[in-house]
C-alpha cells in the first residue's frame, strides 16, 4: 500500500495509538515518526530497549501534556520483526473527562458517531475515530467541549 502523505511503499499505513503502545524493534528498521511534516526514521530499540508511544486517549486524558505521534511502518527488503503491547483502560472504563474535569464527548459513551456503534466501548470507538482518515481530524476537535 502506498502512503497518502507522500507516496511511500508501507507495511502499516499512517495512525495514531488510542492508549500506550510498548513496542521493541529489536535491530529492525522501518518506523518512521511524524516531525514537522517530515516522516523520519525512528532508532531501532536493540535488544534492551524499549520506544513507548502515547496514544491520542492518554493525550486527552493528561491535556495534551503528552503529544501523541502519527507513525507508520515502510516496507523493507528484510523480514522484520517487533513485539508490541498495547495498555489501555478496562472496556468498560468512564474516560470522558481529563484530569482537569475537561469533557471529551469523542470517548463518552452518550455521543454516538452512527446509529450502528450505540453499545461499543471505548476502545471500539478510539479504533472507528482514529483509524478514519484525515476528514475525522475536525470532527474529532469539535468534539471537545468544555
């Protein structure tokens, strides 16, 4: 598949994590980061090191004290590799509000995006949002209220 932003062969398209995602590369190259409208490449972690990517949920949850980073995975010549974990809250978690009492409609389960996802969970509806292309990147900041 072939980027929208600039026409490179990838592995896994463009996105933004909805939680935390824990992820070793080991000596694997591949990931690249957004950085001032750049894709760049990511270090590889090696065989001790970890990279610990903020989802756009943890980005709302701490006020956007911690950013979330578009990334994507190229395509590469060699088999590779990666262990990923991803944490998140239970299914059933309240994640409305931020530490500051600022709401999110976005993750309440009160705002509903189509008749077909009345009932989903948080996780579902981070996976609906942030997997949509860039025409939800407004819809998704209008949501904010307060």
């Amino acid at each position: 598949m072939l980027s929208d932003f600039d026409g490179t062969l990838l592995r896994e398209l463009e996105h933004i994590d909805s939680t935390v995602t824990v992820l070793s590369t080991f000596k694997n190259g591949g990931l690249q980061a957004l950085y001032n409208f750049e894709y760049l490449d990511v270090p590889v972690t090696g065989d001790d090191k970890f990279i610990v990517n903020i989802g756009k949920l943890v980005g709302d949850i701490v006020d956007d004290k911690l950013k979330s980073v578009k990334h994507r995975v190229v395509e590469t010549t060699f088999d590779r590799h990666s262990i990923t974990y991803f944490l998140g809250p239970q299914f059933d978690a309240d994640i409305s509000r931020s530490m500051t009492n600022k709401t999110y409609r976005r993750w309440s389960k009160s705002t509903r995006s189509s008749e077909n996802d009345q009932g989903l969970s948080w996780c579902h509806r981070a996976f609906l949002l942030l997997n949509n292309k860039q025409e939800n990147t407004e819809k998704l900041r209008s949501e904010e209220v307060g």
